[in-house]
C-alpha cells in the first residue's frame, strides 16, 4: 500500500520567515500569514500540496523582479505585480530566485470558498481547475490584499467581525475573477445536486451514501470526484454548512436559546459535538463565541454569518 503524502497547513513550512499571522479565533475561513524573504533565492517542496486554497501577494510598491519556476509542471513566470492563486492538494515544487522582501499568503478554507462561489452562482470548476493561476493584481483585488496585511500587522485590532467582512470581500471578488477568466468550463450536474442536498439537508440526519445516492455515483467516487472538484471532501462540506449555520444562531439568538437548542438545530447530536468541531475549526468554544457577540467584540457578526439561500446555480469542471 503506497501512503499518500500528506497536505500541509502553511504556518508549518518556513516558520522562522513568518512576522505576522492571523489567529484562528479571528477567522477559521480565512487565515493571513505575512513572511519576510531575507534571501533572493529559495524554494519549497511540498509532496502532499497544502490543505487549503491559498493566494500569494508581493506588498511591495516595486517588488524584486522575481523568477518563480513549478518543477512538476515546468512553467515559469515572473512574479512582478500579479496574484498567485493554488489549488488544495496540489505538489508544489516551486524555486524561486529575486524573491526578497515581504510576502503575503492568504489562506483559504475549501469549504468557505466553494460556499462563496456558490452563493454568488458562479463556476466552481474554476477553482481548481489549475494547480496554480496567475491572477492580475487589480482594483479592489490589491486594496482587500492590503487592508487584510494592515489589520493582521497591528494585531487584528478592529476585532473578527471587520476581518470577516474583508475575508468575504476578497473571497467575492476573487472568485469572480477566476470564473470570468474560466467562463467557457462545463458543468458537473451530479455535484450540482449533492451541493443542493447539503445545503438543504444539513440539520438533518445526512449520510455520506445518500448524498452519494443523490449524485448517482458510488460513495467511495462520490468522495473522489467532489474532493477534486473542490479542495475538500463531502463531510467536511457538511460540517461547514452545519458550523455556519450554528455560529449564526449564536450571533442572532445567543440571547435566548441555549447552546444545546442550537446544536440540535443546527444538525449536531449534541452540545459536546458542536463543541467538539467549532473549538476545532475557531480554536475556541461555542459558549466563548457567544460571550463576544454578546459584548460586542465582533460587531454585527450575524451579517457575516448570515445564512445563504437553499439553491443556487452550481457549474462544475470535473473529470471522471
């Protein structure tokens, strides 16, 4: 049996480069990591790709002029004023020579941004189409990038609530960005109709094999094809669908039901089960989340948490 290599979070590879970075209590769906590349030249292997999305910005005004080569691939592109944009689960074997000075990487929950892309009815296929794209670094695209290092820079002083919005709006437009560079790609209807099952469903009792069932595939392609499509697999979709749901709950009815009424509703067996995922994902409790919507620490947090509608257009590129 031949073991896969394993994804990697970001904030593993390289740590004594890393001068700033985001909590996971400020955002589980969007992290922000701010290095300083002391060297012009470099590289990085990753066998297992990355856990995550991930998007690289250069904050400088006149950046190095900046080599990067994919060995898998053999590409090369100078890395000037453009975004890079990655695929979850992707090799990254990358080298890189005039790459000094600050770095940026925007870290991606899957889920998170396939929720956005669906929200917005565009093409999921675009988002991991391509092991790596090339995004040019327009407006808003380069103000979002900015305001995000900025806040993660002083420490996330504005609280999670104007970090989510940020989050959001990058994610919006970045999205759009890559579904109008890829309009022409196809669509996959049987994860079309298992996104519009999770989205329905996910208070309910739902198993992996009726979801699959609802795809018309087996469950065992049924987890392949959906985790290639999108960066992560079906039960971890879920799980977010149900997080999302319950971090709005707390944020609009905190004040008035309890945590277990909102387990339950929001498709978890029980209060321990909820809390078991949320500490996991936000790296704190659901009863600490709610302590800080109740002061006010992360101001008008059920606009950003607010529940998105049960259907939407879904387009995907998938092969198999």
């Amino acid at each position: 049996m031949v073991l896969k290599p394993r994804p990697v979070d970001l904030t593993e590879v390289e740590p004594h480069n890393i001068r700033h970075a985001s909590h996971r209590g400020t955002s589980a769906d969007l992290r922000v990591i701010v290095r300083e590349h002391e060297a012009s030249a470099g590289g990085v292997d990753l066998p297992g790709g990355t856990s995550h999305f991930w998007l690289a910005f250069r904050p400088a005004e006149a950046p190095e002029r900046m080599l990067v080569s994919f060995k898998d691939t053999h590409e090369r592109c100078f890395a000037d004023r453009s975004l890079h944009f990655f695929a979850p689960r992707q090799r990254h074997a990358v080298e890189w020579r005039g790459g000094k000075g600050p770095v940026v990487q925007f870290l991606l929950a899957p889920a998170f941004l396939l929720e956005v892309t669906v929200s917005l009815g565009l093409n999921a296929g675009a988002l991991a189409c391509r092991p790596w794209q090339k995004v040019a670094l327009e407006e808003p695209l380069e103000t979002l990038c900015r305001l995000l290092m900025r806040e993660v820079v002083a420490g996330c002083p504005h609280g999670s609530g104007y970090f989510e919005g940020l989050g959001r709006a990058l994610a919006c437009t970045l999205v759009k960005r890559l579904a109008a560079i890829h309009a022409n790609a196809g669509g996959d209807p049987r994860l079309e109709r298992a996104i519009r099952f999770f989205d329905q469903r996910f208070a309910e009792r739902v198993t992996m094999k009726a979801a699959a069932r609802v795809a018309g595939l087996s469950p065992d392609h049924f987890v392949e094809v959906f985790r290639s499509a999108v960066g992560c697999t079906p039960h971890q979709y879920l799980v977010q669908c149900r997080l999302r749901h319950a971090r709005w709950l707390i944020a609009s009815e905190g004040h008035r039901r309890s945590l277990a009424e909102i387990a339950l509703a929001a498709g978890f067996a029980d209060q321990a089960h909820l809390t078991r995922h949320f500490q996991r994902v936000f790296g704190q409790t659901p009863g600490h989340w709610r302590q800080q919507t109740a002061k006010g620490v992360t101001e008008n947090a059920s606009r950003f948490c607010s529940k998105r509608a049960s259907t939407f257009p879904v387009l995907f590129k998938t092969h198999g």
